[in-house]
C-alpha cells in the first residue's frame, strides 16, 4: 500500500490521544483507513471511546435564545479567526441577533436569506458581509438547532452556556399537563438538566433505549475483538463483554450519569423526585450540546510564512 502520511498520523493522534507509532502501526494495518484506525486502536485498549482530543478549537462564540414562554429556543454557533474578534461587542451583538432569528428558520440558508432583525433592508448573509468589512475577518454561520414542543405536547425549552459561550447546551422537558410547565421544580429541572448536558461530554443519548442498535453491535465488535480477552473461554468472554457494553452504554446516557450537584444519585432518580413533586410524569425529551469548534482543524502556519503570504510573495 501507499506510504502512510505525517498529516494522516497527526490526525489519528488528535482523535484518539494515541501516541505516534502506536497510530502509523494502526494505518498500516487499515491500509490507510482512519475510521477502521480508531477501531483498531480501541481493540487494543490504545484509544478512548471518547472523541475529546478530536476537538480542535475555532474561535467565536456559541450562544442561545429562549422566548420568554420558553416555548421555542435555539443553539447557534458563529465563529471568527480569532478569539480578539468574538470579543468584539459587534460580534456578539451579531450572534445574539442571529440566535434570536434562527427561531424561524430551518437550515443556515434560509437564515442567510432572512431580512437581518437590525436592518430589514439587506438579508442576514449580506450584514453578516458588512461586519466581515469592519471586523476584518472571516465570519460563518456554522450551525444551529431549534426546538419546539410538539403541538399538543406540554414541554418547555430551556439552555445552559458555559465557559464565556465555548460551549451551549439546548434541552425540551414534557410533561402531561401546562400547569405543570408553569411549576417552579419542573422549570429548575430544566435548567439543571442542561447544566448536567455541559458538565457531560460524553453523553449523546437520553437514556439507553435510545442508542441504536448498530452502535451497541460495534460496542460488542471493538470489546470483543481484545487482545485480554483472546485466551479466555468463550462464555467467560460473554459475560466481560457484557459487563463492558452496560458499563459504556452507561457512559453514554443522560439518566444514568450522576447528577452534578448530588452525586449521591442519579439523573434519573432527579428525574423521579421532581415528577414525585409535581404530581405527574416527566420527561427528558431531548438535548443538544456544541462544543466551539469541534471537529474543525485550524489552518497552522508560521509566523514568516503569514508575513510572506501577506507581502504576496510565494
């Protein structure tokens, strides 16, 4: 096979925190696959299931709009080239505008094209030009998501920002009735449920049921496929990778996670007293958490070659 690529083990190192010739050794074996890399690394106990080191910071800001109802809310992400410009009072005057509007729109084009909240005569993509001509830098609307209780359903939305807007959580709670919406325990439950989302990195899911069953068969394949386990009978094989799978599928879960501010429980069993409290069921419907710039890899260059390429020279 073709010769594996400095760049390509960099990027296996930055996904998996494994070290240099434990990655090369990972490409060579999956001709060059990274995917298949990050699989073989696990198998090996060399990566963590997490994707943490796989987050390569942007700059900008992520932030959130709740309407007072608290019946639509949104996340957005809006980044820049450097953290000097998402400090800037017309950069986040411009994401808090642009969280605000994303309340109606349903893709990062059709926000684009919406007439910009401050100024009706030009569309959000052509202020947002504007404000690239002042600043100086480059400005992208990279994603957002808004939720809404379904028609008919009894919820709230509620967000949680942490960190000076690096990271932002939007959480939906149902319950069965609008009086329990307006009770003070269900509206603290909201928030601290989001809180909880930004304190957990890892979770991805509410609760176990909804992990899709390919993920826990992958779970099984990489657990399986351990060198500690190569020598050990079968059905003793079965039983720790059993206990492995529970023990990760956990990790992933929202309600299984220890809740921040008493970890003497669970999210879950928070989950049960606030029900207890208001008199009626409850649930976690859904959440979403940005991290700033996760998964977007800065352009490195040096210092001379930036002042070559801005001389023009080559």
């Amino acid at each position: 096979m073709a010769e594996i690529s400095a760049k390509l083990v960099q990027e296996l190192r930055q996904k998996t925190g494994a070290g240099m010739m434990d990655c090369k050794k990972a490409l060579k074996e999956t001709e060059g696959n990274i995917d298949e890399a990050i699989d073989w690394l696990r198998k090996k106990g060399i990566a963590k299931a997490d994707k943490a080191s796989d987050r390569i910071a942007a700059e900008g800001l992520v932030d959130t709009y709740i309407q007072p109802d608290a019946q639509v809310g949104v996340l957005i992400e809006l980044n820049c080239q450097t953290d000097f410009v998402a400090r800037n009072e017309a950069f986040k005057s411009l994401v808090k505008n642009l969280a605000k509007q994303a309340a109606t729109a349903d893709s990062v084009e059709s926000l684009l094209a919406q007439p910009y909240i401050e100024d009706t005569s030009v569309t959000v993509e052509q202020f947002i030009k504007q404000v690239i001509a002042t600043l100086g830098e480059n400005i992208q609307v990279r994603r957002f998501v808004n939720f809404s209780p379904a028609p008919g359903v009894s919820g709230i939305v509620d967000s949680y920002i942490h960190t000076g807007g690096r990271v932002g959580v939007l959480v939906e709670l149902n319950a069965q009735t609008q009086s329990a919406i307006g009770n003070e325990d269900f509206q603290s439950l909201a928030r601290n449920t989001a809180m909880q989302v930004a304190a957990c990195p890892n979770v991805e899911y509410v609760s176990i049921d909804q992990i899709p069953a390919e993920v826990v068969t992958k779970e099984k394949d990489i657990e399986m496929g351990k060198d500690d386990l190569g020598k050990k009978p079968e059905n003793i094989k079965e039983k720790i990778v059993q206990g492995r799978i529970d023990k990760r599928l956990k990790e992933m879960t929202l309600l299984d996670q220890p809740y921040i501010r008493d970890q003497s429980i669970s999210v879950e069993e928070l989950v049960k007293q606030v029900k207890s409290k208001v008199g009626e069921d409850i649930q976690v419907h859904r959440f979403v958490r940005y991290v700033l710039g996760e998964g977007i890899e800065k352009q490195e260059i040096s210092f001379a070659e930036e002042v070559a390429a801005q001389m023009g020279a080559k």
